[in-house]
C-alpha cells in the first residue's frame, strides 16, 4: 500500500509542476512544448507501475569496453572531421588570395598554414606561401605581400612570394 500512496504523490507532484509551469510561462510556442513534456511525463508516471517496469530497466547497459570503443572511434571522426574543415577553410582563402592576384598570376601554387590548435587564435592564418612560375611575369613581391598582408591580416613577415 505505501507503493500506492507514493505513486499518488509523484503524480500530484508532477501535477503541481505542470500547472505552476503553465501559469508561469508567456504565451509563446515554449508553452505548448513544456506542455507536451509535462503530459508526456504524467503518462510515463501512470503506466510505470501498470507496466511494472522501472526507469532503470528501461536504460540500456552497455558494456565498458565497447563505449571505451564508441569513445576512441567518435574523436578519431572529430579528428578527421577537423582536417576536413581546416583543409576546406585554406582552400576558401586560397581561393580569395587568388582573387586578390592580377590575373597573369592566376596559375599562381598557393599555400596557407592556419592556426588548428583549439585556442583564442584557432583558424588564423599563421604563414602564406605564394609561388609564382616564370620570372617574366614582372610581378611586384613586396606588392603582393603588402596585398596579401592588408587584406587577410597575416603579418608581412609570414608572407613569402617566390618567383621560380
């Protein structure tokens, strides 16, 4: 009988809850979702001794190694996901360098090193390499420093345009 009298209870708590949460809210879309929470809650709490199931034997035991391997697998795929993004991000600025260069030196091999540790500077652009093929283009490097400089906020020091 005492599992009945706390079974009341519990249900007239979450009555008690689901009532102060609907006179508390604003009228807004929230106030239908908490509803619904609070309704699906009321339902759970009716059933669970009906069904004769507890809360605990409804969560899945998993095994420790296996999560210990879910663990490994999920930051090898948050490592490779990572490069990915980095290599797409040079790529975009490689692109907008390229954009930057007068259109004779469009052919122009372009490398960008970026920051990837996780820190307060992470994705900014550490060096610029910029090669350019064939010395008759007539191609101003102290220029296109300055350009590459100015525009994409890397120091001129870590900008280096060779003419091959």
């Amino acid at each position: 009988m005492n599992w009945f009298r706390e079974w009341i209870l519990q249900i007239a708590g979450i009555i008690i809850i689901g009532a102060l949460c609907d006179m508390i809210l604003p009228q807004s879309e929230t106030r239908k979702y908490v509803k619904m929470v609070v309704g699906l809650v009321m339902v759970f709490a009716v059933i669970r001794p009906a069904a004769g199931v507890s809360f605990d034997e409804l969560t899945p035991q998993i095994p420790k190694n296996v999560r210990n391997q879910a663990v490994e697998l999920k930051e090898q795929l948050d490592n490779v996901e990572q490069e990915e993004i980095i290599g797409l991000y040079c790529k975009k600025i490689e692109e907008k360098i390229r954009a930057e260069l007068p259109p004779k030196l469009q052919d122009a091999k372009i490398e960008i090193w970026v920051e990837e540790e996780k820190n307060e500077y992470f994705g900014s652009i550490k060096s610029v390499s910029v090669e350019i093929k064939g010395a008759e283009t007539g191609a101003d490097t102290e220029k296109l420093k300055d350009v590459i400089s100015e525009k994409f906020g890397v120091e001129k020091n870590s900008v280096t345009v060779r003419i091959n």
